[in-house]
C-alpha cells in the first residue's frame, strides 16, 4: 500500500501505534490470484489477518479458508463459511478439538503421523486428509520447514498406514516457506509431491488432490517474483509432472493481504548507545512486528519521504530499532537500518505490515494492540475495534 498525504493527513489523530487497511487491495489481490491460478480453489490462510472485514471481503469473492485451530474454524463458521469450504491445516491438534470440528462439519484436515491418524480413526473417521511432507524452504525469508511433515521417504508409508485404517488420504502439502522468492522450492516440492503419488498409485491408493500451501511473497525491499510468474511456474511444474492433473488448491496468507496495510507508529526515544543511534518505536517485536525477530525487512516511511520524494534533501541516518517493551529481545532491526532522519514525537509509517502483525500482537507490558482502519473510498477511515475476534476467540 502506497503511503500518501491523504494517509498521513488522515490518520494523524488516531493513536498508535494502528494499522490502515485498504480492502481494495486485497480484492484486487484475490481477483489476480484468481486469474492467475485458473483452476486452483483457493483458500485464504487466516492465520495471516482474522479480521472479519477482511474475511467478509474475501467470502464475497468466493474465497475458501485455511485454519490452525478450533476458534478460526468457529469464527468463520459464525460469519457464515459452508464447512466444506474450510480445511484445518495445523497437523496437530487435541482429540477433543478434533471431535468437535468434525462435529462442526469440518473433514479437510492435514496429518503428517501414526498419532494423529489414531485420532481420526477414533473421532473423525471420514475425515479425508492431505499429508504434509517437510520440503526445502531455501531463498523464503519465513521459513516453515524443520517443524512440520514427514520426511519424503517415509510419506508412503504413512499414506497406506492411513489407508489400512480405512482413513481416506486425498493427497500430500508442503509449504515451501513463508514470503518465498525461491521459484525452484515449488520445483523439487513438485516432484517429491509426485513421486509420493506415483508410488502410491503403485500400491492401489489412488490421491486425488495436491495442497500447495502458502509461500507467495509480497514486496518489500527485496526483488521478488510476482504473482503472474510464481503462478505460471507452479502451473508448469504441476502439468509437466502429473498425469491425470490432481485437483489443486493453494492456501495464500501473506500474498493475499500483507501489501493492504501499514502500521503506522510514532519515535518515543532516541539515544546513541554503544556506537550506534537507537531509535524506539511504540511498536515492537511482542507488539506486531513478531516477523523481524526473524531479520524480516519492512520499508520504512517518515512524512518528509513523501513531502520531498525525490529525497534529495532529506537527511538519512542509519538506526538500530526497537520496540517499547522492557525485554531485551524487543529489538526489530538490530543491525541498524538507514531512513530518513526522525526525532522523537515523529511518526513513521512501515509499509506492506498486515500480515503476520496484529494477529502476533499481545498485551505484553500492558501496551494495547494495535487498533485496525480501514480506508474507504480512497481516504475516509472506519474504525474497526476488532471486537468480533475477540469474543468468538474467547468461546
Ligand atoms: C499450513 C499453512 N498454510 C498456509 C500458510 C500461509 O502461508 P503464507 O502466508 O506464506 O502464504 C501457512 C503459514 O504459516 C501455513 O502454515
């Protein structure tokens, strides 16, 4: 999202630190996905924003829906979701929460072993399940490997396991790793996927589906692939591969919604401390911005980058970054980040933040979470107190 003088004209006396969104984007957003992954159902990860407008907004396109746990599935649920449209991709979860999502309605779920197929055979019998398999996550700047899936290998196995309990396995997911820019992931994900089914299909088991997962990048600072491209190589991938095609979906978080927002935060101290300047935000990493932890990399605003946006007379300063809270880990840019020059009282404005940051965001320190709006017709601003997620969250 672009940050202009209405942005800025418009937001100046709400209290940060906030996000604005701007739904437009994330239809346009969709529509493109759409486009570009003719064929492919998609299913919006929520974990990246729950916010119910943007949930609302991406139902009223024909959105599907990727969930982590028991309350994402009831919120969705309550604002009107068909079960059949929702898929539970967390590979674990408590038997109880099972049962009762499968009461809900929900059978896509995602499994990658023994334990958890005993779950399903005991209290979701029809469920019918992909199987994650772990895959390379290099060139992502989010990785989401190392925690989840089977390795290649051993998938086979796993799948007739399922398949002699009478648990029916519709096909394999991987994610190749959050905001990835790495085109060959999907390649070698792609030809492990189809390896898993050819031997499957050796053995009679015959699946169906092909989960691909998340992974589209968004832009920030580095180049990336866009949509368009990232689209027509999956696509490649999968038709040069698998004969008949499987049925596909794919489960966008961050591509769908991270480039519909920027948080806006104000400097509440500056100070040079061992050799460097420190600059303190009223945002930090327990706050929204979770991902830098990670070394993720946001572009960072003041106004004078876009009152002289040439930036020839601006003056740049190099900053280490950190956020409000008394912990040490709080620090979102330790290794110093160059931004126009900004004192304490200014504001700035990180571009390209909604997804990943106020669904991480706490109340750790007593500070609040961050406060949603919502840009409407180019620049009037709805308050969204987000109360709806909270209450159902607390179900
Ligand atoms: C199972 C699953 N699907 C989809 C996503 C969305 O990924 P992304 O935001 O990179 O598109 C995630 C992110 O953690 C995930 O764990």
């Amino acid at each position: 999202m672009k940050l202009t003088k209405e942005i800025i004209l418009q937001t100046q006396d709400y209290e940060t630190p906030c996000l604005v969104v701007d739904l437009n984007i994330i239809k346009q957003n969709y529509l493109q996905m759409k486009e570009c992954f003719s064929d492919v159902d998609i299913f919006y990860a929520i974990k990246a924003n729950s916010d119910t407008n943007i949930i609302k907004t991406l139902m009223s396109l024909g959105s599907k829906f990727e969930t982590s746990s028991i309350n994402e599935v009831k919120l969705l649920l309550t604002l009107g979701v068909k079960p059949e449209n929702i898929v539970n991709s967390a590979p674990y979860r408590k038997e109880e929460y099972l049962k009762r999502m499968y009461k809900m309605g929900i059978r896509m779920f995602v499994y990658d072993t023994e334990i958890e197929l005993e779950k399903f055979k005991r209290s979701g019998p029809e469920a019918e399940l992909f199987l994650r398999v772990d895959v390379d996550n290099t060139g992502s700047d989010w990785p989401l490997s190392k925690k989840f899936g089977v390795e290649p290998e051993d998938a086979v196995e796993l799948i007739k396991k399922a398949d002699e309990m009478g648990i029916k396995v519709l096909g394999t997911t991987f994610h190749v790793g959050s905001q990835c820019l790495n085109l060959e992931n999907w390649n070698k994900a792609l030809t492990q996927m189809k390896n898993i089914h050819d031997e499957c299909k050796q053995n009679g088991i015959n699946l169906e589906m092909i989960n691909l997962g998340g992974g589209i990048p968004i832009k920030h600072l580095k180049e990336i692939p866009n949509v368009k491209e990232t689209a027509e190589k999956i696509k490649s991938f999968v038709n040069e591969k698998f004969s008949p095609i499987p049925k596909t979906i794919i489960e966008p978080g961050r591509g769908l919604v991270g480039n519909a927002g920027i948080m806006i935060a104000e400097v509440i101290s500056k100070r040079d401390y061992k050799g460097q300047t420190w600059i303190y935000l009223d945002i930090g990493v327990f706050h929204g911005m979770m991902e830098t932890i990670e070394g993720f990399d946001y572009e960072i605003l003041t106004e004078n980058d876009i009152t002289d946006p040439s930036n020839s007379n601006i003056e740049k300063e190099t900053y280490v970054i950190a956020g409000p809270s008394c912990d040490g880990v709080d620090v979102m840019f330790k290794d110093g980040k160059k931004m126009s020059k900004v004192e304490v009282g200014d504001r700035v404005f990180i571009r390209n933040a909604a997804a990943y940051t106020i669904c991480y965001a706490s109340l750790f320190n007593g500070y609040k979470i961050p406060k949603t709006y919502y840009v409407k017709n180019g620049n009037n601003f709805l308050f969204s107190p987000n109360c709806l997620v909270e209450t159902i969250y607390r179900l």
